[in-house]
C-alpha cells in the first residue's frame, strides 16, 4: 500500500499547488487558515504528510473550491461524494478505488 499511497498524497498535493498559485494565494495564508503550521501545509503539497478528510475539508473551502472539484492527473475528479448515502471514493491510477463512509 506504501507505493499507492506515495501516488495518492503526490498527486493530491500537487493539484493543491496548482489550485493554490492560480488564486495567488500564499502557502503561509493557507497553513494560518486551516490551524497549522506552514511547515506541515507546505508537506501536504510536496506529497510528504498525509491528511485526514475534514483538513482537506478546510483546504478546499480556503481555496474556494469543493473536494469533488479537486482533479486528477486525467482531469477527472479525486474524490466522488455522495452525502445522501454517507459515502466517499478517492480515485487514484486508472483502475484504482478507494471507498469508505464519511
């Protein structure tokens, strides 16, 4: 699972600096935001710190954008929520799915 996961964080945090610098928005901003240090933002964009739902949750809403907008390397969405059925799934790789409950 390490090597999936190294693919998951690199990928999210990647989309997250290119959210980020089109809004011109400063990593330190964020980090100050969402109640952390800029060290540990600036590690969830270089692919080194895994995060928990609700941190990418304020990110997202910083950013001004939702967690389902968030894209993946094809341009399709990362996450798939369902809130009417409690329900999430992280996409990661081509046939990879990752389903759990909110």
């Amino acid at each position: 699972f390490k090597e999936k996961n190294d693919v998951i964080l690199k990928s999210l945090g990647y989309h997250l600096r290119i959210i980020r610098q089109e809004k011109q928005i400063r990593q330190k901003t964020i980090a100050k935001l969402c109640d952390m240090d800029s060290g540990s933002y600036s590690n969830i964009e270089n692919g080194k710190r895994n995060i928990t739902i609700l941190t990418l949750f304020k990110i997202s809403k910083v950013l001004n954008v939702s967690m389902s907008e968030l894209p993946h390397n094809d341009g399709t969405s990362v996450f798939k929520i369902d809130v009417e059925n409690s329900v999430f799934c992280f996409f990661c790789g081509c046939n990879d799915l990752y389903i759990g409950s909110l």
